[in-house]
C-alpha cells in the first residue's frame, strides 16, 4: 500500500499568495511558489512570467532555472529547456537533479554520450540517486551495453517499482494502475494518461514484488508495447494482472504476440494483406564475407532492409543495396539483425508512403499520411511542413479514410485489428495499387505526438481531437466497469 499525494488546495493557496505578493512584492520565496502552483495547474504563460521575473532578479537560481527548464520542456520547447538546465548545472555542478534533468534532456534527443556523462557526474555525486541510476541504464541500452544497463536498472528499481504519480484534479478520480518495463519499450501515455482526470500509480513489471499487494486501482493500463525488448516485462505482467479482477487494458497476453516476426506470421495469409518476409540472424555472420550467401539463403534478395531489435525512430536501421553495404551493420548495437524485404510503398510519382491509423477501444482511426523523397519514412522528418501538396493529401485521409484506403483496405485492416485484440495500438502500412495493404508495422508503441500551436496544422486538429477523445472515453468506461 503507497500513499498518493493529494491535490493541493491551489486556488485557496494561490490566492493567499496573491494577497501576500501584494504586500510583500519582492519575496521571492512567494513568487517561486506561486510560479510552482501555476506550473502544476498547466497555466503556462503565468508560470512563465514569474519565472523570468525570479530569473530576472535571481540569474543563477537553481530551483528557478530548473522548474522553468520542466515547464518548457513539458510545452515541447526543448532548445529552451536545454538553455535552462544546461545553465542550472553551469552554475550548481554539485547538483544531482540538475544533472539528471540535462541527461534525460539529452538522452531524448540522442545525445548519447554526453547524456551518459551528466549521469555518471549525479552518481559521483550521490551513488545512490535512483533517477541517475534510471537514465544511465536508459542510456547504456542505447548505446548497445545490456549488461550495464541491467547492473543501472537493479539499482534503480529493486526497491523503488511502484511510484504515485502528482494528481493535479480535484474530486475522486478513478484510479490507474499503469504497468511499464524497466527496459523501455513503453506506450507514451502522458499525452493520453491526464493526471488531471486520472489517479496514477507507476508499476515497473520486471521488479514487482509478488508479495506487496497491488495499490487500489479501478483499471489496469499494460503501456508496455514492445514485445521483442520487453519479453521479461511482460511475462512479469501477465502475472500481475492474474492478481487482480479489474478490467486491463492491452492484455499482457495479447501484446507478447506482436513481436515483429510473430506478427509477420499470424498476419500472412490474411485477405488483402501483405507482409514482408522477416528474419532475425546472428550478426556476426552477417556482416562477415558469407553476409549475402546467408541473406540470399534465407530468400533475401538485395536490396533488402536490416535493422537491430528493439530500436525505433529510424535508428540501427538501414537499406542495403549490395552485399557491401551489409559491413555498415557491423557498428548497431546487439548481437543479432532482423533482415526485413522491402515493400514498395511509392505513389505513382516516385514518393514513398506510410499511413499510419489508430486503434482505440478495437476501432480504426486515421492519424496521419506520411510522404517523403526517402525510404525511411517517419512524419516529423517526411516533407509534410515544407509541402502543402503534401498536407492536402495527409488532409485527405484524416477526412475520408475509407475512401483513401478503398474498400479492400479498410476490410484488411479490420482483420488486421481483430488478430491484434488490443484495446490501444496502431498500424503503419501503405496502399498498393492494387488496393491491398502493405504492412510495415503493427504495435501498441506507436507515438501520438500532440500538434504545436502552428496554424498550418489546423486541418489535423480534428482528427487528433477524435483519437485522444477515444482514448479518453476507453479509460473512463473501463475504470466504471464492475469487477469481473
């Protein structure tokens, strides 16, 4: 049993410190508090003021320097929030959070090394700070040590698995028990868990003490989504929610089949649907002079796609046209490749393509249509912002789907979606044209990154409105439902 922390009363406290900045204007101690409550509450551009206004009269103060450093950091303003806490570790080096906020910082960005060198800074400086042990071990597995990144992980985790996250409402929300891997591979839920609407209760899986009971919770949330990285935290899981008879959500049981091979091979077959041919191989005989003999063996034709398991966004994942290009693999992290055939996912002038759709609650919906001169496509880097041709398009799916997908399309990815039997996941895929479905992808993973202000993105806003709605409605009619 683990106490949450209540919401404070902030509008009772806020107006308290309204009355005392009134006669007290140049306390400082009172207006970082109340830049903190402002913070807590999401009113970003009073929170804001009273930063630079503390900042103004205190340059160098750490809790200012850091708190504003989250604030922008959590709007999506990373060049600033780096400013920030790269200035709170100049001027406080001796500070572990300091220290950890820029590695987290960095680590998101792929500044791998330099991440790694802030952390081993907060461990020299606490060797028992659980945040710097947490980010070391996040960013050992990025550099390829599995073995130093589980050494970090037992550290961080052994007696620290579950964590009470803020609530920031009122009232008695329900309460979330969310389920995530140590290892990474976790749904990102904190565009779709609101701390305002929801009661949350962090769980690492793999760490999960059989013997302390589970803390109240009216629904479980499995966000591990990774079945080839997390297969440990999801058998960890899979006993967990065997303790409980509140509805769960993305079973670990279901997730453990979405592997990127398992899914290649439950999928094939399916009307309208094409798969790739997939194959995991030792990568040391790969990348050896037998590389192209081995591939051709396996039905590999070049060119062909190789990627290291367990990474996304594109990174360790490369096209290979000739049997030379198989060394470049030599460098990705890991013992094995997973050789993937490429589909071809062009239009017909010569661009590649990749739609991605939602699932929520076992119902289709479109988020966005990618369109890139390159092969490896993902939006944020698809020629989307620079071109408006481009944008009518993506337009064009999110306000009629089915007539951009064709009727064969959406019945193949209605089979698609009843084979997964999750409650929250997505499909990458493209359109041959013939009408069939070129899977690239299919897993709970999939990012649902929220829209910046820029009014050129107005056109998707509806779209995003209607998936997160989705989500919305899912958790609260799960957490309502009576125990099973």
């Amino acid at each position: 049993m683990i106490d949450h922390p209540s919401a404070p009363p902030r509008k009772l406290r806020l107006a308290e410190l309204e009355r005392a900045l009134a006669q007290n204007p140049d306390s400082a101690e009172f207006l970082f508090e109340r830049a903190s409550l402002f913070r807590e509450d999401g009113r970003f551009e009073e929170a804001k003021r009273d930063y630079l206004e503390l900042l103004r009269r205190r340059p160098t103060d750490f809790g200012a320097l850091n708190d504003f450093g989250t604030l922008v950091l959590d709007a999506g303003y990373k060049s600033a929030a780096r400013s920030l806490f790269g200035a709170a570790v100049r001027h406080h080096p001796d500070n572990p959070r300091g220290r950890v906020n820029l590695g987290n910082l960095l680590l998101a960005v792929g500044e791998f090394e330099a991440a790694r060198g802030h952390f081993e800074a907060a461990l020299r400086i606490d060797p028992d700070y659980v945040h710097a042990h947490r980010g070391l071990g996040n960013v050992l597995a990025e550099l390829g040590d599995a073995a130093g990144a589980r050494k970090h992980r037992d550290r961080a985790f052994a007696n620290n698995f579950l964590t009470a996250l803020p609530y920031r409402g009122g009232g008695d929300p329900a309460s979330v028990l969310l389920l995530v891997s140590a290892a990474g591979g976790n749904i990102p839920v904190r565009s779709i868990l609101d701390n305002r609407r929801f009661r949350i209760t962090s769980l690492v899986a793999e760490y999960a003490d059989p013997a302390v009971a589970l803390p109240p919770h009216d629904l479980v949330f499995n966000s591990i989504g990774d079945a080839d990285l997390c297969r440990e935290g999801l058998e960890a899981a899979e006993a967990i929610v065997g303790r409980t008879d509140r509805p769960v959500l993305n079973h670990p049981r279901a997730v453990l089949k979405t592997g990127r091979s398992a899914n290649v091979e439950r999928l094939r077959g399916l009307s309208n649907v094409i798969v790739p041919r997939i194959a995991t191989l030792p990568k040391q005989s790969l990348t050896g002079s037998d590389g192209a003999a081995i591939a051709a063996a396996h039905g590999f034709a070049f060119p062909f796609l190789v990627r290291a398991p367990g990474f996304h966004t594109g990174r360790h994942f490369i096209r290979v046209e000739n049997p030379g290009a198989l060394a470049a693999a030599a460098e990705f992290p890991g013992d094995e490749l997973c050789l993937i055939e490429e589909l071809d996912a062009r239009d017909g002038e010569g661009f590649f393509r990749k739609l991605r759709v939602m699932i929520i609650d076992r119902k289709i919906y479109p988020l966005h249509l990618a369109i890139s001169r390159h092969w490896k496509v993902h939006y944020f880097r698809a020629d989307m912002a620079e071109s408006a041709d481009n944008r009518t398009h993506d337009a064009s799916f999110l306000s009629d789907m089915a007539g951009v997908v064709g009727v064969r399309g959406m019945a193949a990815l209605e089979r698609i979606n009843a084979t997964l039997d999750l409650d929250y996941c997505g499909i990458d895929f493209a359109v041959s044209r013939g009408g069939e479905i070129l899977l690239f992808e299919a897993n709970a993973t999939m990012v649902m990154v929220p829209l910046s202000d820029d009014p050129k993105w107005d056109y998707r806003r509806p779209a995003f409105d209607n998936v997160f709605a989705a989500v919305r409605r899912m958790l609260t009619d799960r957490a309502a439902k009576p125990s099973r």
